[in-house]
C-alpha cells in the first residue's frame, strides 16, 4: 500500500511517516481502502492500538499520515528468538492484545483487523513508562457490517475458516487470529507449522484440520488455560468466545495471567530444543526478552504483569 518513513518535526518531534504508493494512489478503491485505515485509526484511542497523528494529502495528491515511533521489536522477531515464550508473558502478551481487539470490535463503527499476526503485534519499549503491546497495521481492516463478503484479505496462515471462504467479516475471525498466536507463543509453532510453506495446504487445514490440542503439545499449560486456546480456534465460531473482552476475562480468571512460582519450568526445555533445531537452518537474532513483574492490582485483583523487550547488537 505505502513506504513507512522515520521522520521528525523541528524542534524534536519523532514521528512514522505512511505515504501511499503513487501508482496505487490513481485508483480510487485503493485510496479509499488507505484513508479507510487512517480514519479508523484516528478514532481509536486505545494504549494497545498505535496512535495516529496526523494525516493529509501531499502537494501531489497522494495521501499520507503520521503515527507514533515505536521503539523495541515486533512479536515475530521475539519468537524467532526465543522459539517459546514463558508462559506468563505469552498471557500478557494476548490480554493486551484483546483489550486492542475489544476496542476495535466496540468503536461506534466497529471493525474488525482481519490480519492479526506476530509481524502485526509490537512490543514497544517507550523511554518513559511500562513496556506496552501495540496492535499495529490495520491496512486490511472490515467493517463488521457484511460489506467485505465475498473478498479475502488477511494471511492464510492465521485466517479463521470462514475469512478463508470469504464470508463477510466478523470479530470472532480476530479472535481465532488472536488464539493462533496465543497458541504459536506457548507450544512453539502453530498448530499447522507443517504446512507452512505451502498456502493452498495451509488453507485446507484452517479449513478442515484439527488442530493437536495444546495440552498434549505444551503439557505445562493449565489443562483450563488449554482448552480456552483451543476453544479460540473453533473451525465453528459459534463455539469461540463470544467476544475479545470474554476471551481476555477468562483468560484472566483462570489466573494465567500470573508468574508462575521461580525455578526450572518445562518450556524452558522446549525453548532449548527448539533454538537448538534451528541453530543449523536460521541465523539467531540478538534480542534479549526480560519479563518483568509490575507490582499492582486490576479491579478484579489480578496480578498485572508488564513485558520488557530490548533489542540489541
């Protein structure tokens, strides 16, 4: 759709230009497909949702707008790094993104993402305050009113079933996006790694494949925390959660969202395992992922966890 640009206003103003490409920019559904995306994020105001500034056209037509500068590393860079998270900052990790999604899905035009995937998760590092998840990218959003049925867009590897048949877009499909990575951070993989190199096989099994339930492939995982995951990928989504602030409820009364007791922890053989198989095939990213506990109680007296993820070289 666009180049990303890092830009500053004078004095000091740090800032992320979007600038639509010029080619696509003479075709009206394209441009209204751009202007779409930043008039919808203009109105969510949400901590987990990156923030848009500004936006206008350029001497030339073409329109541009300016968000907020994150700092610190996308989610899938993290899981190339880590193969596995610990289990505590993986909850934390989906409990900001639902908030985001519930935020989305409750605007007073709501909206569906339609492409929630590690690459579109950020977890931003602001030189001030608590590392935060920001949902980013919202360049294939739906209005959840039937009008985008019969088109597919999003990526087929966290496509819900009825996105990948092209049925009119829904929360429930951000939902089952949302326990594919929930279920990707705990076990490793997604649950259709094994045909991750070939869209049209990958399609079929979101469509007809069962998944491994993620209590057999991550055994430490709370036997009620599992099947709520497994749950969120429902080929039904009549059997998902009913909405993102359901999912991130329950997720929070199971008590996932709290550190487990310190010590050696079964994920961490899985993590070895993992980085150990793709020592030979995939050059390790420097990134280091320091979880840390933020002292506080939320209304219903959960503990509230915060991330902190630098990137260095």
């Amino acid at each position: 759709m666009g180049v990303v640009y890092q830009v500053v206003k004078p004095p000091h103003i740090q800032g992320v230009l979007k600038r639509m490409n010029p080619d696509l920019a003479r075709h009206e559904a394209f441009v209204k497909m751009f202007l779409d995306e930043v008039s919808i994020l203009a109105q969510l105001e949400h901590p987990n949702i990156v923030r848009v500034y500004d936006f206008d056209r350029g001497d030339d037509g073409v329109p541009f707008y300016v968000m907020e500068l994150l700092v610190g590393q996308n989610l899938r860079d993290v899981l190339d790094a880590k193969g596995v998270l610990p289990p505590h900052v993986a909850f934390e990790i989906a409990r900001q993104l639902l908030s985001a999604l519930h935020c989305a899905h409750t605007h007073d035009t709501p909206v569906v993402h339609r492409d929630v995937k590690p690459e579109n998760i950020f977890l931003h590092t602001p030189r001030h305050g608590p590392p935060v998840v920001k949902l980013i990218d919202f360049g294939v959003i739906a209005f959840a009113d039937g009008r985008s049925e019969g088109t597919f867009s999003g990526t087929v590897r966290y496509a819900a079933p009825e996105q990948l048949r092209a049925q009119a877009a829904a929360p429930k499909s951000d939902l089952y996006a949302a326990g594919l990575v929930l279920y990707e951070m705990l076990a490793g993989a997604s649950p259709f790694e094994h045909h991750a190199h070939d869209d049209q096989r990958l399609a079929d099994a979101q469509l007809s494949e069962e998944p491994a339930p993620l209590g057999e492939v991550a055994p430490w995982i709370p036997a009620p925390v599992a099947a709520l995951v497994m749950r969120a990928i429902h080929k039904d989504p009549a059997a998902r959660p009913p909405d993102a602030k359901a999912f991130c409820d329950e997720l929070v009364a199971l008590g996932a969202v709290r550190r487990v007791a310190e010590g050696h922890s079964p994920w961490e053989d899985r993590q070895a395992a993992l980085l150990r198989a793709r020592s030979g095939r995939v050059r390790p990213r420097l990134v280091t992922l320091w979880p840390e506990i933020v002292a506080g109680l939320a209304a219903g007296g959960a503990t509230l966890l915060a991330l902190h993820a630098l990137a260095r070289r």
